[in-house]
C-alpha cells in the first residue's frame, strides 16, 4: 500500500520495511529539527491496525501478553508484547483502548498474523478481532509542541494513543490526507521516517525485528519496567518464567547499546551486520540513522561480556558504544546508568 502522502511536495519513499509511505520530505535535518524542538506530524500509515471489542477485552489481554492492561483507564497508551514459552518476541503491541475497543498498531505488514493470533486464543470469551490494516491509517505526532498541534485539529471521534514517544493517530483512511493538512496548515511541519528512526534511536527506543532477532529476551534491550512493554507487577503469561529468571539472578546474555559511528564514512551499517571487538564478532546491528545533530546513530546488541568501554567495529566503520542495558541487569544488579528521558 502506497499512502497518497506520498504526493506531498518534496516526499521521498522510504525502503522497506517503511515503504509506502516517506523517508522524508525534502530536508532530513529540519525535520529532525523539528521533531526534537517543535512539532512534527510522521505518516506511519503503513502500520498494520487491529482492533479488540467485548467485555472481556483487557482481562483477556492481560492474560495473553507482558503488560498489565486489566484496568487500563480509557486513553492510557501503552506498549505489550506476546512472548513464547523461552521468553523470545512473537508479537509487538502498541495499544490504547477507549472504553469499548482496544485500538492496536504493530509493524508493517504484520497485522493480519497479529489478528490470526489473537483471534485463535479467543477460546469462549467475549472478544472479538478485526485487522484494520487498509482501513485506518496511523498518523504521529511528535515533539514537545504535541499537544498544541493536536489541539489545532482535535479530530472528532478518532482513536488517540498518547505516549512521552509521541502521539498516535487512528485515522480512518480517507482522512489521513486531510488531517495532515490541517496539522501542516497549522505549522506542523512533515517529517520523514529518517527524522523519526533517528529519534527513536536517540532515546533507546528498539523496534521490533531491527533491532531484535529469533534470540531476543526482553531484559537484553531494555523492555521490562516501568513505562515499558513488560510490567513486572501482573500474573502470569507466557514467558514470565524467562523475565522472572533474569529479574532476579540479572545477567542476560546479551545488552543493548547505542553507537555513535565515525562520521567519515558515507553510508550507514546494514541491518544485522555482525558488531566485532578485536576481530571477533560480539553481537550485530539493528536500525542506524543520521542525526541531526549526533550524526550517525544506531542500535545494537553485544554478548554481556564485551567490555562497556571498548571501541567496536562494523561493517569496517568505528563505532564508540553507549551502554543502555547494564551487563548484570535484574533485581539484584546495583545499576547507576545515566539514561535519556523517555
């Protein structure tokens, strides 16, 4: 799917997997700019959206998934994971419900095998799923003059997710042109997935199946917590016994860092690119981007035995690391890392 923002003057399509919608719109580092000190509007509308309906919805959720959604007050953003039995991600959530409906967005193109999923667990509850993938388009807004720019348009009765990451949109698709028009018109500025990868690289945000692999537990990049996709506070769901395990002894295989790669190389690592100290691989890359002020940035994981101060190595460019998840993380690891606010 094609979004028709597209057409906007200056957009430029972005590569898989965010084709369809833009990488930018003209000029990467303004949108940046504008994204850190202003308000930008971003079309994710390639996102795939599902919806869950019926009494049991949060109950059911909560017992399906890592995050504590029983209760969950009307409007209340947050992000959910459903693990297999070891623990490893089989699906991403990024959900808010309003009162009648659990709205959803997950990765591009993987909409309709979330709604497969959670359409067999229904068992005899009262829930029902639709993958909304097509129909509704997912429009974010981000910066720190979000909210005034929201409040400039205000769309009437359309789902709204809001996160200290940004703004969620629920568009029905035949708005979304009109919506960011409005925003634009408003002094919104349109930014592309160049300026919002980078800003989610900058505050240590992992996006599934880039930055995470087959292997991935939730402890290695940094999702369990307050404010994040594992609640540490709700009963059981599949893989609780692996989060449990690391919460308690620490130590988990691997650990997220981000890299600050040497600027005098003109392109960006590959994702999965093996991240190597001394010759030797010590773990792999996810998402790299340039910044428009840190330059190139990127995500990636590294055995937990990689020393925190060593210079790494990939795809040939120099990389200096910034450590996000402690090598001895869990419940019983004494951890004093400075972090970006989220």
């Amino acid at each position: 799917m094609t979004s028709p923002l597209l057409s906007t003057p200056g957009a430029v399509g972005a590569d898989s997997p965010d084709s369809g919608v833009a990488a930018h719109y003209g000029d990467p580092a303004h949108e940046g700019r504008a994204v850190e000190r202003a308000s930008a509007w971003v079309d994710r509308s390639n996102r795939g959206v599902v919806t869950v309906t019926g009494p049991d919805r949060l109950t059911w959720l909560n017992d399906l998934t890592s995050q504590l959604t029983r209760g969950l007050a009307p409007g209340s953003g947050t992000e959910a994971l459903v693990l297999d039995t070891q623990g490893h991600l089989r699906h991403h959530l990024s959900l808010v419900d309003d009162g009648t409906t659990t709205w959803i967005h997950t990765e591009p193109g993987e909409g309709a095998a979330l709604a497969k999923f959670l359409d067999s667990m229904r068992f005899m509850l009262r829930v029902e799923v639709a993958d909304l993938s097509g129909e509704r388009a997912v429009l974010t807004l981000v910066g720190p003059e979000t909210a005034e720019a929201l409040g400039s348009v205000a769309p009437d009765g359309v789902p709204v997710r809001v996160t200290p990451e940004g703004t969620d949109l629920f568009l029905p698709a035949d708005r979304l042109v009109e919506t960011a028009e409005a925003l634009t018109a408003a002094g919104t500025r349109p930014a592309g997935m160049w300026a919002f990868e980078a800003h989610r690289i900058e505050y240590h945000r992992v996006r599934p199946g880039l930055d995470t692999d087959e292997r991935t537990i939730p402890h290695e990049v940094d999702w369990v917590g307050d404010g994040r996709p594992v609640a540490l506070d709700k009963g059981c769901y599949p893989g609780q016994e692996t989060v449990a395990r690391v919460h308690n002894l620490g130590r988990p295989p691997r650990r997220l860092v981000m890299l600050h790669l040497d600027g005098t190389a003109e392109r960006l690592p590959t994702v999965g690119a093996p991240i190597e100290l001394d010759g030797r691989t010590v773990g792999r890359v996810g998402t790299s981007a340039r910044h428009h002020e840190l330059g190139p940035i990127a995500l990636g994981v590294v055995k937990r035995s990689a020393p925190t101060d060593a210079d790494l190595l990939v795809e040939g460019i120099a990389a200096g690391q910034e450590v996000v998840v402690d090598p001895d993380t869990g419940a019983n690891a004494k951890i004093d890392l400075r972090r970006r606010p989220r």
